[in-house]
C-alpha cells in the first residue's frame, strides 16, 4: 500500500531589506529569487507588510499565494 506524500507547504519566502529610497519588502520563489517587492517608507512599515505577508505563505497554498500576489510559476 502506498502512503500519500505530505503537503510540503507553501515554500516562498519574505525578507525586509533597506531599498533605494526607503525600504522593500521582497518575496523569494521556493528557488530564492525575488519575484515581487513593494516599496515602504520606513523600517517600521515594511516589518509590519512584511508580517501580513508572511502569514499569507503560512496560510495559503503556494497556487493561492501566486494567485493573491499576481506571481508567476516558479522559474
């Protein structure tokens, strides 16, 4: 009898990082590349966006979280 394989979850990732004017929040494909970011004003700003984020990875399926965010498939 074979088992079902578990759900391996969603594998993207978020980082804050200090950008050109102000700071991004970034999110990584399950390779690590950065496929989306969204300027903030402050530090403060973006660790909170980031927060939101975040719970969405741990939320959604990685085909709802492409969807949400407008990603395409991993490359």
């Amino acid at each position: 009898m074979s088992q079902a394989q578990p759900d391996p979850g969603n594998r993207y990732s978020v980082r804050e990082e200090q950008g050109e004017q102000g700071w991004d929040v970034v999110i990584l494909d399950p390779g690590g590349a950065p496929v989306w970011k969204r300027p903030c004003r402050t530090e403060s700003e973006a660790r909170t966006f980031g927060s939101t984020v975040r719970q969405h990875v741990y939320w959604l399926s990685e085909d709802k979280f492409r969807e949400y965010y407008r990603l395409g498939e991993p490359g």
